[in-house]
C-alpha cells in the first residue's frame, strides 16, 4: 500500500507556504504531518488537504545551543503550534526579539510560512519546516 | 512462562573522556558480572548489547559481536538493541522474554557508549537523530529543546507560575547530586545548591544547564538466568516480576497527551499488571532524569504522584531516602552521568542491588525494599519499565 502523501510531496509543497494534510474520510480528524493512517482512527481512506496554516502557540523554547553545523541560526525559538484544524506541527517563531519571550506567547495566533533547512551529510536531503510569525 | 533472575552485575565509574574502547569498558564490566555470578565465559548462551552511537563515535558498528568474542564467548549469539537511551532496557526485556521462555537459561546484557569522544556539537547532532528526521529536526530539534517544550507546557497546564517551577526544577538536581557523591560510579560528584542551578548557563529556555545530565562514556552489565540454574549460582536471587513496553510517534503527534508521555503509561501498566502490583507498592525507582522537569512527567506517568504535583514532591522531599518513594538513589542521570545504552543496564544493576541490601556501606541503601521499578524513555518514542523483586 503507498502512502496518500510522501515527504517529498509534502515538502515541495511546503516550500510554497502551502501545508499539506490528510483528512479521514470515516472520522474527520485531520492528520499532519502525514502518516499512513489517520493518527485517529487507523484508517487509510484519507484524502490531502491544504491546511489554512494557522493556529496558536502550544509551547515554546528559545535554544542557545544546536546541532553540529547549525551554530549559526542560534538563537531559535522553537514553537509547537496548534493548528485549527487540530493538530499540533513543529517548527519556528519568527521576526520576534528571542531574548525578549516569556511564558505570555503562549496562545498567540500566528500564521504560518517556511524556510529551508538545506540539509547535512546525514539528512538525505533539504527540509522546509513551518515558521510562523504573530498574526 | 519460567521465572527470571537477576544475577551479579559490573558498572564502570561514568566519566568525560574514557580512555578505553566500547569493547574495553563493556568487556570489563561483563567479565565482572559474570565473575560476581559465579559463571565462566563459557556458562554464556546468548548476548544482548546496548548501543547507539559506536557508529558515530569510534567508527565502530556491531560491537555485539567483537566484544563477545573478546570475553570469550566464542560463537555465542550476539545482537544489538537499539532504542535511543532506552537501549539497553530494551535489550534486558528481549533476554527476560528469551529465559522465560526457556529457550535459554543464561543470558548476558550489556550496554556501552562512548558519547565524549564526539564532542558536544557532533552528541547533540546524533542525539537529534532521535526525533523525526524529516518533520521535526529542519526546525531545531534538539532533545533539550524537547524537554524545554514540556516544561513551558507543564508549567502553563498546571498552572504553575515559571519561577516556582524552576525552583521545583532546581530541587531534582540538588537531590540527584547529594545521592550521587554517594556513588562511586557516578560521574559528576559534586553537591549543588538551588542558586548553582539557577545561575547556570541558559541552555534552551526555561532550561539550563543544571536541569541537564552530561553527555557521558561508560558500561554496564547483568547477567539473566532462569529460576533452576541461578539456584546454584545465588543465595540471594533478585527476580523480574513484570516488564513492559511501548513506542509513540513524532513528539508533535502526542499533542492529546503531552506533557504527558501517554507510552510511558502504557508500559508502567503492562509491568504492574504482570507483576500484580501498584505504584504503592514501590519501594525504590530509578526513573528517566535527563532532564530535571522529566523527573516530574516521569514520577507522574509511573503513578507516584498527581499530575502536577511531583514537583511539590520532591521538595517536600518524599522522593529521598526515608521517604515516601525514593527516587535516583544512584544520582540518577544527572549526577551519575548517562551514556546512552549503559542507561538502563545501570538501572537495573542499582535496583538489584537495593534489593540486594548492598548499598547500605555506600549511605544509600531503601531499609528493607522489596519492589523497585526502573523506568527508561528512549528519544521520544520508546518507553520501558521493569519490576524487580527479592522475592
């Protein structure tokens, strides 16, 4: 059986501020990032959906440290945003003072748009991850 | 199902800059487990060895194999287990399956990792390799970023102001520091204040480097046997009453549950329903502390304590000894350091010996424990717990 929506798919698609889902056509629930199933109910009769890529802050961390070859985007506010559609994705606070954050972002509606991790020797490839900014 | 016994152990002292290879420090500590059980090289019929990172950090894959032959144990099966920092609790749950099934009678476990000859920014990239991949590590992952985004969310879901949160926080480390000067094998032994962890370096926010175990090199073995043949090998036999075992997704994909680890749950589940007991029950823990607000989701998710109140808890001081559940009598793997797939063999080698009575010369010893639990979270995806018992 093959995947309804592969990364690849869903990152080409991401690079152009469009983020895909699925929803379950038995259920309803919305499943991104894509899995195989509905992350609800374990069906596969799902179909892709542009999601309206906003939401609100869920959580949050600004991160001094990073991974090997990525020194140079710290600080990094690192956001779990809860989409309205329901679930919760990954990703970036942008065009914020990361020094200046406290515990009253959380909540905040921001929207969504991307930017490119260009990938090192272990990724097999680049990756758009979401960033969002205040909406 | 036969019953399964935990005989002798060996623990390396967990240390910055080991000088020895993966093969040097886990042939020694198995060389001493299976000389502490009575055995010889040859009494060995399967191997199961935790690791991670040998790939990375010695240019070294299939250890299993070269460290059995380098003990002695010549042609014996060897195989690796791989879970992240639940590795080796994975490896000791396969070889509880294997003896209780009877298809062998004596097993050895083993895990090793040698995680400061990488250097912190190449650790912190593998570490990463723990998360997803594809979804979640273009933005950053990291696992303090991880447990970062708990303790923000487990601090605005309890309605925990942040500042008194971190001092809850800071609590977990003073503790896992006064138990770990205690412990020979521990790494960092040395007693920190509630102000030395809060002036401590901001590493991802409300995270510093005080809420955080060390990256670590070190080794540690027990040796499994059915009930019959640990008759002849031990007067003082420490069985394995439950285990169990489950595996989540992608952090994000948690979001019903979290700060909740709903796979921790399910695994404490299946070890207290097989061993036919309840959290209450509990005499002593090593729990999952690699960080110090996972000291909270852990000791809830096990059943201690409410959710929202570990924290309360611990300053109360019900998690040390004499209280209501002590907690990381070893240091835990803040003070006595966290190489990856040793993790959860060092676990069950301080359980058995609590069980044992053998800590009491070390200032650490639960008077009279009967039950203890060792619980073990591996990136974000694989949780373990086991139960042990002297009887």
């Amino acid at each position: 059986m093959e995947y309804k929506l592969i990364f690849k798919d869903y990152n080409k698609s991401l690079k152009k501020d469009k983020l895909l889902g699925l929803k379950c056509n038995d259920c309803g629930t919305v499943t991104c990032p894509p899995m195989m199933v509905c992350h609800n109910c374990t069906s596969t009769n799902l179909e892709i959906v542009e999601m309206a890529g906003t939401g609100k802050i869920a959580t949050f961390t600004t991160s001094y440290i990073g991974s090997e070859g990525r020194e140079g985007e710290l600080p990094i506010t690192i956001v779990l945003v809860e989409l309205d559609e329901g679930p919760w994705i990954f990703g970036n606070l942008i065009d914020i003072d990361h020094r200046t954050i406290t515990m009253d972002i959380i909540g905040k509606r921001v929207k969504l748009g991307h930017k490119v991790f260009p990938g090192d020797k272990y990724s097999a490839g680049d990756a758009a991850r979401p960033v969002f900014s205040f909406a | 199902m036969r019953k399964v016994v935990v005989l002798g152990g060996g623990h390396s002292k967990f240390c910055f800059n080991s000088p020895k290879t993966e093969i040097e420090m886990l042939s020694e500590v198995a060389m001493d487990a299976i000389i502490e059980s009575n055995l010889t090289p040859k009494d060995i019929q399967a191997i199961n060895v935790g690791n991670v990172l040998g790939d990375f950090s010695e240019g070294q894959g299939m250890v299993q194999s070269f460290f059995a032959n380098d003990i002695g144990c010549f042609g014996v099966p060897a195989n690796r287990f791989e879970a992240a920092c639940a590795s080796g609790s994975i490896a000791i749950r396969d070889a509880f399956m294997w003896v209780a099934s009877g298809y062998y009678d004596i097993v050895l476990v083993g895990g090793v990792e040698r995680c400061t000859a990488m250097g912190t920014p190449l650790a912190t990239r593998t570490f990463a390799m723990y998360g997803d991949s594809r979804y979640e590590y273009p933005a950053g992952f990291t696992f303090p970023a991880v447990f970062a985004l708990l303790a923000h969310l487990y601090s605005d879901k309890y309605k925990i102001p942040l500042p008194r949160l971190k001092e809850m926080m800071a609590a977990v480390t003073v503790q896992s520091h006064e138990y770990g000067i205690l412990n020979p094998n521990a790494q960092i032994q040395k007693l920190l204040t509630k102000e030395d962890v809060l002036k401590s370096f901001m590493v991802s926010t409300p995270l510093q480097l005080q809420d955080a175990c060390p990256f670590s090199d070190g080794a540690a073995a027990i040796i499994l046997a059915s009930e019959e043949a640990a008759k002849k090998l031990t007067n003082k036999p420490v069985y394995i009453k439950g285990v169990g075992q489950a595996s989540s997704g992608k952090l994000s994909s948690q979001y019903r549950f979290l700060p909740r680890i709903r796979a921790r749950e399910l695994a404490a589940e299946q070890a207290y329903k097989m061993a036919g007991l309840t959290p209450q029950d509990i005499d002593v823990c090593e729990l999952h502390d690699c960080f110090s607000i996972a000291s909270f989701i852990a000791a809830e998710g096990l059943g201690f304590f409410e959710y929202g109140k570990a924290g309360e808890a611990w300053e109360r001081g019900e998690t040390r000894l004499g209280g209501k559940i002590p907690i990381n009598m070893s240091g835990g793997l803040k003070s006595k350091g966290h190489p990856v797939a040793a993790t959860g063999v060092s676990q069950a080698y301080e359980l058995s010996r609590q069980l044992r009575g053998q800590m009491a010369d070390q200032g650490r010893q639960v008077d009279g424990a009967k039950y203890a639990l060792q619980d073990t979270l591996g990136g974000d995806g694989v949780l373990v717990s086991i139960i042990y018992s002297n009887e």
